[in-house]
C-alpha cells in the first residue's frame, strides 16, 4: 500500500469517526455532549443548526490532553499535516449540515440548543 492510499485510509476513518454531523444529528444528545466534555472543549452548548461544523470547532478548541498528544502526534506525522485532515472534515460536515437543515432547524425550534453538561 502506498503512501498516499495511507493517508487516504487514515483521513477516511477519521472522518467517519469523528464527523460532527453525524455525532450531534444522527446520535443522542447525550453523546455529543459527552465527547465534547472528554475534549475539554470551552463551549457551553452547540446550537443545532450547522451543528456539524460547530462542534469541529468546538473539538479544536479543546484543552491538549498531554497523555494523547504524544500517541495522536506519530499518527499526524504518518499523515503529514492535520490540516487537510480537518479542512476535509470541515467541507464534510459542512455539506451534511445543509443537507439535514430543514430537519436541523425543526430541532432547534422544538429542543434548543444541545447543551455540554461539565
């Protein structure tokens, strides 16, 4: 396997593990809030609509836990930069966000925001 099939097979498996549509759209609230608890992230609640970018965001704004950093940091540098990594999974979430949008603003009328419990 090459180099680039490499990257290609990391970036997909972090995309579907880690897609932000998927985890606050398609899961129970509980769930997102939860991960982004374990992230250490400063948000206090994601509004549903675009919720899938917002909680990328969300997750990059998290506190560095120095006991994953190190594991996480052999897998970026295996893949080269992050970046692209996360660009990819914002334009992902992005698109999946304004295909469940009418969906995702009925939610926000009826439930409000998903609120992160510390």
């Amino acid at each position: 396997m090459n180099r680039g099939t490499q990257v290609l097979l990391v970036a997909a498996v972090l995309l579907l593990s880690g897609c932000g549509t998927i985890n606050t759209v398609f899961r129970p609230d509980a769930v997102a809030s939860q991960n982004l608890k374990d992230s250490r992230s400063h948000c206090e609640n994601v509004p549903r609509i675009y919720s899938g970018v917002i909680y990328g965001f969300c997750t990059l704004n998290g506190e560095p836990r120095p006991e994953k950093s190190l594991k996480d940091q052999s897998v970026l540098d295996s893949a080269g930069n992050a970046f692209p990594v996360i660009a990819i999974e914002a334009v992902a979430s992005g698109v999946l966000d304004t295909l469940v949008l009418p969906y995702t603003i009925y939610r926000q009328s009826k439930d409000g925001s998903i609120e992160i419990y510390r």
